[in-house]
C-alpha cells in the first residue's frame, strides 16, 4: 500500500510538471504569433492573439494588448502607424549597434514616404557607422598583406556612397551612376563618391584601384605605382556632406571592357576607404 501511493505521488506531480511545460509552449507560440501581426502593422489581429493569450494567463499578454490599443487610437492613419513602427525598430536596432538591420526598417520606412528627413539622417548614419565598422575589419587584412605594424590611426573622410557610370571621353554621362553597365557601350568608367570630413578643412588626395576579375588595371604612364588613377586635390569641408566625381578610366571606344566581374576601390595613405564590386554584362 505505502508503495501505491509513492507511485500515484509521483504521477500526480509528472502530470503538474507536464500541464505547466504545456502551458508555457502554448503560451510561447500564441504570444510569437501576435508578436509577427503586431510588426507587420495587423494590429487588430494581433491585439486578438494577445486576448487569447491573456486568457491562458500568459506573461506579457497585457502589455501587448496595451500596445496594441496604443497603435488603434482614433486618428491614425495606417501609414502613420507603419511608420512609427518603422522608426521603432530601426532606432532600436541602431541604439543595440545593429545597424544593417536598422538600415532595413529605415529604408523600408523611406520607402512609404514617412518622415523622410529623419529616417534619411539615420540612414547615413548607418552608412557611416558600417563603412568605419568595414575599415576596422580591412586594416588588418591589410597590415599583414603589406608586412605593416602601424596604419594611418585616422582617416580625413567617411565615404557613404559609392558609385560607378560610363562616360564618353569629354566627361558625358552615357549610363547613370549605379546603372545597370553594359560591355557594348562601355568606355570610360567613372567613380563618384558622397562623403562626409572627419577633420577640419583640409585638402587630400584620393587614389583609386580598378580590378577586372582579379587583375589591377593600370597604365605605365599615367597611373600611380600600384593603383589605377589619382584624385585631384578634394578639399573636405569640415562635416559637410559633399560629392565628388573621379578622373574616368578607360578608353573612347565603345566595347572596350569586356564582360565580368569588376571592383573599384577607394584608399587614402594605403588604407582602403571603400569598395564596390559590380559586373559588366
């Protein structure tokens, strides 16, 4: 008899263990479900979710359904409220220092003509922060390719934008920066960049490296020892944003690229400020 009840303690508290771990599953599965509605902007759906969901006592239930009320007030466009939700997770990824996710809820946000001098200055930020996040990554890749110890420890410009178009020999635009570009037609390819200073005014020089699949391009006469071309003087303008087109590279007659894969780069003082890859087709 005492060993029944030894046996039928330990099916009742099993039995409690199981119920509760079923409850919490349930509880996990109903509130992921409102939690995917509430960020696609189906606030009226997911305010249901949450309902079912407080009713099997989940954690959490209540706030949701707050927010859920918080997002139906009278007023609201359902532009307004996808925006907001926008700016909420893209300022949220970016204070976590998630900043290509943040670029994701930001450029989507722009892309429904919200607030768009707010999510723009985001955007450039994010830019920002990847591009010196992508230096950091590339100086020692390139401190050991290049037997160096010590690299420039500040850089004058962060590039945010990098494009390349085909040009005819007097400078005109045949296909647009960041075009689609065609072997048939190519000529003269022609970087240009947007960026911000990071130091006072100064004037610098740029250098560029043009690869076509794999190989440097260059010319013995006129391209500096190890890159492709050389900038003019650019002068940086304290934080000011500012555009700048580079010396084309190439040739006046059309088809003089080949189809492949391309890379141009961007360095300043042996460290690489930014690069694009691209294809001809």
């Amino acid at each position: 008899m005492k060993l029944f009840y030894i046996i039928f303690t330990i099916v009742l508290l099993s039995t409690g263990y199981l119920s509760a771990q079923t409850q919490n599953d349930a509880c996990t599965t109903v509130i992921n479900d409102g939690e995917k509605l509430f960020k696609s902007g189906q606030y009226i759906k997911a305010k249901e979710r949450f309902e079912a969901a407080k009713k099997r006592n989940c954690d959490k239930a209540q706030s949701w359904i707050d927010q859920c009320n918080e997002k139906l007030k009278p007023g609201k466009s359902s532009k307004q409220i996808q925006c907001e939700q926008y700016w909420k997770d893209g300022k949220e990824a970016y204070d976590s220092s998630d900043y290509e996710t943040a670029l994701i809820f930001l450029k989507k946000g722009l892309d429904k003509n919200c607030n768009n001098a707010v999510f723009l200055d985001y955007i450039e930020l994010c830019n920002m922060k990847l591009t010196k996040q992508k230096i950091v990554r590339e100086q020692p890749k390139l401190a050991d390719e290049n037997n160096q110890t010590d690299l420039i420890p500040e850089i004058p410009i962060i590039i945010t934008s990098l494009k390349i178009g085909n040009v005819y020999r007097d400078g005109t635009v045949e296909t647009q920066y960041g075009s689609k570009l065609y072997s048939s037609t190519s000529m003269y390819l022609k970087p240009q960049i947007e960026f911000i200073g990071l130091q006072k005014c100064e004037s610098i020089k740029l250098y560029t490296k043009l690869y076509q699949d794999g190989t440097l391009r260059s010319n013995s006469k006129t391209s500096p020892p190890g890159y492709t071309s050389q900038s003019g003087n650019i002068f940086v303008s304290g934080q000011e944003k500012q555009t700048k087109d580079f010396a084309a590279w190439g040739s006046a007659t059309p088809g003089f690229f080949p189809v492949g894969d391309y890379r141009y780069e961007i360095w300043y003082d042996e460290t690489l400020l930014n690069a694009i890859d691209f294809k001809l087709y």
